[in-house]
C-alpha cells in the first residue's frame, strides 16, 4: 500500500531564497578578501569588535529608514518560551551602526579616550530581491568613528575606503560626496516639518539612484530621463509642497561634478536663502577636497543627489560606484551620524562611518578579471600501502611541523589511483609510502606541476625542495 504521507514527509532541500552555499575555492577567495581588509583596517588603528546577529527590533525603528524597517526579518521567542502579553520583537541586523552605537552607549566604551575606531566584518540580513551581488544574507565590512567631529575624521574615513579600492586594484570607479547640511538648512529655512524632509530626502536620494544607473545604461528599456522626472514629480507632489519648492529641489538631481563647479551652483540656487548660503559657506565638501587631492584621489565628484537610504545620516555622506556591477553598482557607503549617540540615549558624541558590500568586492574584481588563482587544498599528499599508514602519519606530522600542509590518503589507494587523485586536486606533490620506503627512510617526491621525479632523497631534502617551491 503506497504511503500517502511522503509527500508531506518530504523534506524541503532546496536553499532559501536569497542565501548562498561556498565552495571551498569560494570560501577561500573570501578568506583571502576578509585578510586584505583586516590588514588595511589595522594598519590605520582601528579595533575590531562583534555584535550580536540579532538585536531588538526598536534599536532599527529609531532611525533606520522606512526602507530598511519594511526589509527587516523579525521574529519572536519560540511559542513555549513567549510572553504572554507585550512579547519582546527581535530583528536581525539589516547593518552594523546601530548595533554599535547600543554597544557605545550600554558598556564602558563611552567613557574611552577618544576618538574610537573600530572595525567589523560579519552578516547582515534584509528583505531584498535577490540579484547579482545583492542577497538575503550578506557580508558587510566596514569601520566607525567615534568622538570626533573634526574634517580630519572624515577625511580619514573616505582615505581609509579609498585605500580599500587600491588594495584590490578595483578599476573604474567614482566617489560621489554630498553635505546633507545644505538640504537639511534649506528645507528648515522654509519651515518644511521634520517628517516631510524625511520623505523628501528619501525621494531625492531614490530617484538620484536612477538618474545614475541610468547614464551607465543599467536601467530597463522602458525607463528614461522623462519617465524618472514624471517619478519625482509625482512623489514630491504627494508631500503638498509648492511647485516652486519641488522645481528648486530638482535641481540638485543634476548638480555633480567638482567641488568648485557644484558650490557656484548652490549658490546661484539658493541666492534669495540666506542661512543656506552660510550652510555653503560652511561645508564640508569645501573643506575635505584638499584632502582627498593630498592623497592623491581625483576620481570624485560632489554629487548633491545622494542623501542615503538611512535617516541616520546628518552632514558628509558619500558612495563609491563600479558602474561595470549595473544596478547593484554601490560598492561603499557612509557618512557622519553626528546626533544618533545622543538621539539614542547617549552623551553628544560625534560619529562617522562606512560599510563596504563584501560581496560587491568579490563581483568587481571577478568582471575586471582580477581575481587572485587559489592555492590547493594541501602541498603534498601522502600516499600509503595498508602496512604502511602509520608511517605515512608519522611523516605527515614532521612535514606539517615544517610549515608544509600536509594530507594523508585515507582511502589506501594504489599508485595509480593515487596520482589520479591528486593531479585531479592539483595538490603540487604526491609521496608514495611503500615497505621500501619505510625500510630505507628514502623517499620519491613527484612534483605535479613539472612532472618530474626526485628518487632516493631523505626528509630533509623533501621539506627543502617542497619549501622553495613554494617561494
């Protein structure tokens, strides 16, 4: 009789969506990665720190954004374990930030010599549609600073991401910087309410996305110039400002190019609005580009579109594009979040950060072809006769003891099978232990790669001949 439940038995394999399983070519490529990025951030002083993967969902309520709040995965203590009434909602962390700042805030780091700068590297989780090099769950890495509001920091923090683009060689690439300082007074200046600048900002910010995605073409056929401004247009239309608000907004979509060029269109802008001129006058932007052209960096642009999708951010806010990614083409972004420490419950501390997509890293350098090769798994594999396993453990040892990786054949294959089996794996050096070789402590070392063979050689001269290989 056929059993009717094995179909509700059956377990669901298949991988959720947005979730990715590694390779171990991939995991190593992502080792690799993770060291360059550990190895930068340490040479600059920061420390590295670990939160938890989940917090308390009202840490992201506060200020996170309405777009990130409606992607947050949340869930509740398991039925048995739940409160009964006014149950604890915990989220898994969309970013970093505000996870920190708990930390800042709830522990003795906030009466630390400043400034603070730390570093981390870890998952994060969001409701997004999965595409190439955006995912479900997703690596960020990245650093903040906590304690100084001088141009300094923020000068360092855009040096430390671009010197993040030198290590790996990523090409074609642009950073766009931004004050949200001039918006932010404008909008004050004609007593638009918080909650409308809100919305305001994240209307400008989303359609400066298209406007830039397409000028590098990474947008549908049915999506053009006129089609994004009718967008706009009918969004800011829903926030009741006046047209003659809306029209002055729109044309910060257009203002990019150099700090010089971009200030002069400010003004001319905004001319009739005198706290906004001192907002000009006083900016960032003005300030950090000696800094950025000391160092050397003159692939940046101001870009007075960009506000960031997180309601955090108060003064420079920057992004840095690989227009070769398409629409995921945000490789970094950051920017300072001067009032969150207080805002949350903190002292007034400035801070300031970014976070890079890891795997956005990984998807640039595969498209410029820029990938490192990957070492095998081992550089030798011994190879034993059944009565002679013991040795072949015994001369693994020593070999690992000399720094070389070093595997044993578990499966007590023949040559033959053996030298398959490795030239398969690429593994450079194949030992083959026979009663021979026990009795005379002399060995063969096959070199895959030259395939040449080295007879009658003693311990020693195997480690020595494996170790300049590998130099």
């Amino acid at each position: 009789m056929e059993n009717n439940n094995s179909s509700k038995d059956k377990i669901n394999l298949q991988r959720p969506s947005g979730t990715v399983d590694y390779l171990p070519e991939e995991m190593a490529l992502r080792r690799w990665v993770e060291s360059k990025l550990v190895e930068l951030f340490e040479k600059y002083g920061y420390q590295q720190i670990e939160l938890p993967m989940y917090e308390f969902f009202d840490i992201y309520k506060k200020r996170s954004g309405e777009k990130i709040i409606n992607d947050i995965f949340t869930f509740y203590d398991p039925p048995k374990h739940r409160a009964e009434e006014n149950p604890p909602l915990y989220a898994l962390r969309p970013e970093f930030t505000a996870s920190l700042v708990r930390f800042f805030i709830t522990s003795e780091l906030m009466y630390r010599p400043k400034p603070q700068k730390y570093y981390y590297i870890g998952p994060c989780f969001r409701y997004d549609e999965p595409a190439p090099g955006r995912f479900r769950q997703f690596t960020q890495a990245g650093i903040e600073i906590f304690g100084s509001d001088k141009v300094g920091a923020d000068a360092e923090m855009l040096l430390v991401a671009m010197d993040i683009m030198r290590t790996f060689k990523i090409e074609d690439y642009i950073l766009r910087i931004n004050d949200l300082t001039v918006l932010r007074t404008f909008l004050n200046e004609r007593e638009v309410s918080h909650s409308t600048q809100k919305n305001i900002f994240g209307i400008i910010d989303r359609i400066t996305s298209l406007l830039r995605k397409l000028e590098i073409g990474a947008l549908e056929e049915e999506q053009n110039r006129d089609t994004i401004l009718e967008d706009y247009r009918g969004s800011i239309a829903e926030e009741n400002i006046s047209a003659e608000l809306s029209q002055r907004l729109e044309l910060l979509l257009d203002m990019v190019g150099p700090a010089d060029k971009v200030i002069n269109q400010l003004n001319n802008a905004f001319s009739d609005y005198p706290n906004t001129l001192k907002a000009i006058e006083d900016s960032k932007i003005s300030h950090i580009t000696p800094f950025l052209q000391a160092a050397g960096i003159e692939n940046f642009v101001v870009d007075c579109g960009i506000a960031r999708g997180l309601d955090y951010y108060t003064n420079l806010v920057f992004e840095i594009d690989v227009p070769i990614l398409g629409k995921q083409k945000q490789i970094c972004g950051g920017g300072r979040y001067n009032e969150m420490i207080r805002v949350f419950g903190g002292e007034d501390t400035p801070a300031l950060g970014f976070s890079f997509g890891f795997d956005r890293i990984l998807l640039a350098l595969e498209k410029q072809n820029k990938l490192p090769s990957i070492k095998p798994r081992s550089q030798v594999f011994i190879g034993t006769k059944l009565e002679t396993q013991t040795f072949g453990i015994q001369i693994a040892q020593k070999l690992r003891e000399n720094g070389i990786s070093t595997e044993v054949d578990l499966m007590s294959r023949s040559f033959r099978a053996a030298s398959k089996f490795v030239n398969r794996l690429e593994i450079p050096f194949m030992i083959f232990l026979g009663p021979r070789e026990l009795e005379t402590q002399k060995f063969t070392l096959k070199n895959f790669i030259t395939e040449k063979q080295e007879r009658e050689l003693n311990l020693e001269e195997v480690i020595q001949i494996i170790k300049k290989s590998a130099k």
